[in-house]
C-alpha cells in the first residue's frame, strides 16, 4: 500500500482534483469532471496522473488550463508548497483585462493554518 501526503486540492464547476505526495517522491493526481449536464453531453471523467515533481505537476497544471487557473477554487494547500504558489500569484499576469483575477481565495489558503484536510 502507497500511502500518500494531500499537498494541494482545488475544484472547478463539474470538477476538480487532488495532488498528493506518496512515499516514493511521485506525485499523483486524482481528478474527475463533467456530470453537470445529462450524461450524453456531459459524461463523467475521472483520471489519474503521475509527475516526478510538484513543479512538474504545476507545469502541467498551468498548460492545461492556461490563464484560467487562477480561476478554480483552492481548496487545500499544504504548507511545503505555499511558498511556491505565493510566488506563482505574485508572478501571475494576464494581457486580457476581463479575466484578471482577484486571488482573493487563494490567499485566504494561503493564510489558512487549517492543516488537517
């Protein structure tokens, strides 16, 4: 059995996904979407993906939904990677002026001390 560290969690309208750490030094994303609409049009997905690194997840992570990241919902972020997404919101830019977001949720992970999840 693999046990695995919760290191970051976010959701999205029909979906969302969990980033863990395992004992081995992997990261593994477990994610689902869809079911917002009926079945045909909206079937559920549901994945697993694993990255050597956090920062290797992250690339991923930011190509797979480009400038709309920002916009998901943290759930969790675990405290080793909190530095990281600091600097990724501080370093955020975006050349449309309508989807500049306010990362008012982010921070407020940010500043949780809420470390059981």
């Amino acid at each position: 059995m693999i046990n695995k560290t919760l290191i970051f969690k976010f959701g999205a309208d029909g979906g969302g996904a969990s980033v863990f750490r395992s004992d081995e030094g992997k990261f593994i994303e477990t994610g689902s979407s869809g079911g917002m609409l009926d079945e045909d049009e909206d079937p559920i997905i549901s994945w697993v993906k694993e990255f050597d690194s956090f920062e290797a997840w992250w690339k991923d992570f930011k190509q797979q939904h480009k400038q709309f990241w920002p916009f998901f919902y943290p759930i969790f972020i675990h405290s080793d990677i909190k530095a990281f997404i600091e600097k990724e919101i501080t370093d955020f830019h975006s050349d449309d002026e309508y989807s500049q977001p306010d990362f008012e949720s982010w921070k407020d992970r940010l500043e949780s001390k809420d470390t059981n999840y």
